[in-house]
C-alpha cells in the first residue's frame, strides 16, 4: 500500500494572530509554524500502516521553500519521502488541484488530509481532491482499518458516529480520534539525522484555477469586560441571562 | 440566475440550520433580484420552507437516499444547480454538509467558501465575510468562479420569518449506483438529545470536576436547559467523556446562543472552538483562570457549591416561566 499524507503547514494553535500591509496578509512575525493537527494525527496513523502493514508513506504540501521545515518534521517522523509542490497555497481549490497532480504521478492507494486546516479552515481539500481524482472519500475520519482492499471507517457525525464501508483507492478528512493522543510523535535526533538523507522533491505547480481570493482581514472587536455574579446571588445571573442576554 | 439552497432534513423534518440557510438565501435573492429555490431530500413538511423566503421547493423522494450519502446528495444538489441555471448555492455548516460542499464545489468546478457570518458585502464582486484562524479573524474572500458555493456558519445569521409560500415540485434525478462505493453501514447516534452542533444551549466542563461521577449535576443542568453537554479534550482524553463531546479548535466548533463552562479554564485552544457562542458563562475557582477575559458572565467559586445552586434556581425560574 501506498500512501500520500497531506500536511498543511499552519501557526502553531497558540499563536497570536494579527494582519499586515494593510490587514491584507497574515503577520508571520514571531509565529511559529507546525504540521496540522489534523495532519499529525493523519501521519502517526500512517505510521502504523507503515510499521503493521508495510506501507511506503510520503508526504505532500503546497507551499513556499518557508514550508520545509515543517514537512521535513515529517520526515523525521517516519514518512519515506516528501513532495513540495512550489506554490503558495492561497486557495484550496487551487491546493487540491496539485495534489491531484501529485497523487496521479506518485500512484497512491490512500490519501491522508486532514478534516481542516486550522488556519483558514477551509475544509475543503479532501473533499475537492477525492472528486477530482473520482475515487472514494470519507471525511471527519475518527478510525480506519484497512485489509487488502477492504476499507472500514469511521467518522464523526453530529451527535454520534457512522461506520463506513468502502475500498482503496480512498482519500480521508481525518482528526482527533484517527490515533491515540498519546501516539504522536515527537521527532528524536536519530529521525532528524536519518530527515536529512530522505529524499524531498521540489515540483512546480501545474496551470489550475484560482477560485477565491483573500482581499482584507479583520480581527475581532475587542470583548467588554466580564460582569462578574456572586456565587451568593444566583438570582441575578438567571436574571442577566433572562433580561440581558435574552438566551434564556 | 436563481439562488439555489440546499435545506438539510432528518427523519423528513427540516433542521434547524435548513432554515436559517433558507433565511440567508432569500436575503442574497434580495440583493440579486432574483428567486430562491430550495432543494430538499426525503423531507415531509416542505410546506414550512415558504416561510423563510423560499419561493420554490425541488423534492427529491428517493429510498437510496434514506441514509446520508456525501456523493449521491453532492450529485442531486448538482444536478438541482444545473436544472435551476443556480449561480449561487447556499449550504450549511452540519458535519453532513462540510463532507458534501466540497465534492458539490468540485462536481461544478466552482469556489466554495466556508464559515461565513454575514451576508455577501458586494455581489459583484463576490465578497463574503467568513472566519479564519479558528475565529480569531474574519477574512473577506472574493469567489471568483462563475458559480459560487456559500457555507453558512450556524447561528450566524438567524432565521427570518415571512408570509410567503413556495410550489413544490417532484425532482428526481438520475442515481448513480457508482456513488454507494462509500456505503454507511452502521450509525450510532444519541436520539431525543439535543446535539452540540445544532443546541441553542450548551454546557460544557472541564478537568476541574476531577472524575468522570461529577458529570451528573453537567447533566442536570443540561437537562434543565434543554442543553447539549460538551467538554474540554483533556476530559475526552482521559475518557471521562465520550470524544464526541470534545470541543475547542481541534474538537467541534460550538456556535451557540449561551455556552457554559464548569470548570476549564479557558487555554487558548479551548476558546478557539468555543468563541462564536453569543453567550458565555464561566463558573471557576480560581479568579484568575484565563476564561474570565473571554466570558461575557462569570461566577468565582467551587462548581461543587454553585451549579446544584444554579439547578435548583434555574428550576424555579422555569417553573414560574412555564
Ligand atoms: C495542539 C493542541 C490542540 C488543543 N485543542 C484543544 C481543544 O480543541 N479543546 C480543548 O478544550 N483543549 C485543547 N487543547 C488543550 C488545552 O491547551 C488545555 O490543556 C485544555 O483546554 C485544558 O482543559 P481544562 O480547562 O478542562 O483543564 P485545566 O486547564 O486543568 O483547567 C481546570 C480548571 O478548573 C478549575 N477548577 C478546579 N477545581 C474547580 C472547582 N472545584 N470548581 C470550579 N473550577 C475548578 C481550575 O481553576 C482550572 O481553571 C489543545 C492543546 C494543544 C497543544
Ligand atoms: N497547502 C497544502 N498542502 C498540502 N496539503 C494541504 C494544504 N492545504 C490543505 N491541505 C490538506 O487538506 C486538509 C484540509 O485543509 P483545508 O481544506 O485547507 O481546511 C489539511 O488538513 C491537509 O491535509
């Protein structure tokens, strides 16, 4: 089995995020910039067809040489190979199109993405790509187990989960759930030695569409201060929450 | 150039979010001066849509779309954008509905945007507002293909009632049995319970109730509410809750009027997830847990005292507004 794990390269979930030239692009200043984290639980669980299955494993993005770093992680965490398909990923119809050309090239049996980049949150990628490709799709994945061809997966739906049956070729939206939390690695030296002998190739975008266009940001208004209630005086929060807020 | 709406059902009866979507259509209908016709599969009360703006209802009744299939419905709502000249496609933000956008959006080669608050700024150019970085901005996003897909945040936009009514029509399109390829073949799912995705009300707690047995007064108070119950990810990690209650920026987003937090403290990926909730209410301890700065209402002190306090309140206040 061969798989594509595709990685997002996003601002780690605890940065501050503000706008520039104008509120026009996202201020990288100070960020620091890690796998998705619906990518991460996406590569550990390819880990695992790596290491119970015998799968190759690469991994994919769309992205500047800026992005390296981080798919280089992947590597050091285990993926055979790495592809950085030289593009600055503005919109994700134009991300799932390459990827497309990627996994064309590379001949893929499972596509691993993520259900959202936790950037744009977009959520559209998977979805785009699995059709684009005309092959089988199973988002908001919570656990796939995979024999032969037969493919078994979950996902999350709301209030509940839906088990799904279905076969290779496939592409996942996965996130938490996919693995345990306490599986994900976290790159020893041996890893980050062995990264830099792993091959990553740099591939030009082709020719796609550009669908949607970032033109302004905003940052949120400010919040009011907290009205803070008495634990004494119950009362006034179910009246505040009455009268005030009107939600109850 | 008609807008085209796709009104999510479940068991026949339209959700909540149909409505609110069909609400936010009928507005960009206004802007376009044009109509909006809904699409709708295996629903029974189409009759209620006229309400909201609709002026036309494609019903498509077909028993290979009993259960939620992304592909089949991607393909109904497409071949209902072909048959409608649709340019403009509103969808909602259900976990059903995220799965089939994007397969819609390619089927059409079209842009699709998601999480958007508002209606559209301009329609010429496209330019919607929709939330980036896990609700910590807005970006303003120019579509640019000729047809456009809109996913409309829940609770973003609200329902707006009128006194139209809409003339239903049988549609019935071609099924391909190559879409079953993905086949659903168990679901497991809380019936009569309200969900986080689609409650008005939610409450949620955190490490701060120490074990998995405190969950009772969580669930009371829900009860009380009519509320869905939710929880920080440490809790699901450690399996005091099942992982579907987990919530936050790596969990499911929660965009409801009133959310109320026992107990978590408010790190910042928490409060990604939790932020488009109108409401909020923190009930904590420690005065200096960073959830206060986020809250619009907040309560210092042992949640152990104050929500069976808070139950026994709210169910006075209940009885008397019965
Ligand atoms: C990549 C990444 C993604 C993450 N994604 C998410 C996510 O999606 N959702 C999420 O929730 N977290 C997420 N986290 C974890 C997050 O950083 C916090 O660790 C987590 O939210 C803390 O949960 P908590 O508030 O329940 O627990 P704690 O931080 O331990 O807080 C417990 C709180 O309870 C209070 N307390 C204690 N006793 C009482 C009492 N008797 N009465 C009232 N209050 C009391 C304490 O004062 C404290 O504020 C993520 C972390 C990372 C690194
Ligand atoms: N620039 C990119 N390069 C590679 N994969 C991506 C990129 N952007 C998105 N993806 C994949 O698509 C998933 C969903 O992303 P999105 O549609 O941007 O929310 C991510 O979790 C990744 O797996």
């Amino acid at each position: 089995m061969k798989i594509l794990v595709c990685i997002s390269n996003v601002p780690d979930t605890t940065s501050k995020i503000n706008f520039t030239e104008g509120d026009t692009k996202f201020d990288t200043n100070g960020v620091q910039f890690v796998i998705n984290p619906n990518d991460e639980f996406g590569l550990t669980r390819a880990m695992w067809f790596k290491e119970k299955q015998s799968a190759i494993v690469h991994v994919a993005t769309v992205g500047g040489p800026n992005s390296e770093s981080t798919i280089r992680k992947a590597l050091a965490i285990g993926a055979d190979e790495a592809i950085r398909v030289n593009a600055e990923p503005t919109d994700g119809y134009f991300v799932a199109q390459q990827l497309a050309e990627v996994v064309k090239n590379g001949g893929y049996d499972l596509i691993i993405a993520g259900r959202e980049s936790i950037d744009y949150n977009g959520g559209m990628v998977p979805g785009i790509l699995a059709t684009l490709l005309d092959i089988n799709f199973v988002n908001t994945c919570i656990d796939l187990q995979i024999d032969s061809d037969n493919v078994t997966a979950t996902r999350e739906i709301d209030g509940g989960k839906e088990k799904i049956a279905t076969s290779l070729p496939l592409v996942i939206g996965g996130q938490k759930g996919l693995v345990d939390e306490s599986d994900l690695r976290i790159p020893n030296m041996r890893g980050i030695m062995m990264a830099r002998k792993k091959p990553l190739n740099v591939v030009e975008p082709i020719d796609a569409i550009r669908a949607t266009n970032d033109v302004k940001f905003e940052k949120p208004e400010p919040k009011g201060a907290v009205k803070l209630v008495d634990a004494a005086n119950i009362e006034e929060l179910i009246d505040l929450l009455h009268n005030e807020a009107k939600v109850i | 150039m008609s807008v085209l709406v796709y009104t999510e059902s479940d068991n026949g009866k339209f959700k909540k979010n149909a409505l609110e979507v069909a609400s936010y259509a009928s507005e960009v209908a206004k802007q376009l001066s044009t109509n909006v016709t809904a699409i709708s599969i295996n629903a029974t009360e189409n009759d209620s849509l006229g309400a909201y703006g609709v002026t036309k209802i494609l019903n498509v009744n077909n028993d290979q779309l009993k259960t939620f299939n992304a592909k089949a419905y991607a393909n109904v709502i497409s071949e209902a954008v072909k048959s409608e000249e649709a340019q403009v496609i509103i969808v909602s933000s259900s976990s059903d509905t995220k799965y089939l956008a994007p397969i819609l959006a390619a089927k059409l080669s079209a842009g699709y945007v998601s999480n958007v608050v508002a209606i559209p700024e301009s329609t010429s150019p496209f330019l919607v507002k929709r939330t980036v970085f896990s609700n910590k901005g807005f970006a303003y996003t120019q579509i640019t293909t000729n047809i456009k897909v809109v996913g409309v945040s829940s609770n973003s936009f609200g329902l707006v009632e009128n006194s139209g009514t809409a003339q239903i029509e049988d549609f019935n399109p071609a099924i391909n049995d190559s879409d079953f390829s993905t086949k659903s073949i168990e679901i497991d799912k809380v019936v009569g319970k309200a969900t986080i995705a689609d409650a008005d009300i939610v409450v949620s707690g955190g490490r701060g109730l120490k074990s998995p047995e405190n969950w009772g007064m969580v669930e009371e108070l829900a009860n009380v509410l009519g509320a869905a119950t939710a929880c920080s990810k440490p809790v699901s990690d450690m399996g005091w809750r099942p992982h579907s209650e987990h919530v936050g920026q790596t969990g499911k987003p929660v965009a409801s009027n009133l959310y109320i937090a026992i107990g978590i403290s408010g790190a910042i990926q928490h409060l990604a997830g939790v932020s488009a909730s109108k409401t909020k209410v923190v009930i904590n301890i420690d005065p200096e847990a960073p959830f206060f700065k986020a809250a619009d209402y907040g309560i210092v002190g042992d949640a152990f005292e104050v929500v069976p306090k808070l139950i026994e309140k709210l169910k006075e206040f209940k009885a008397q507004n019965a």
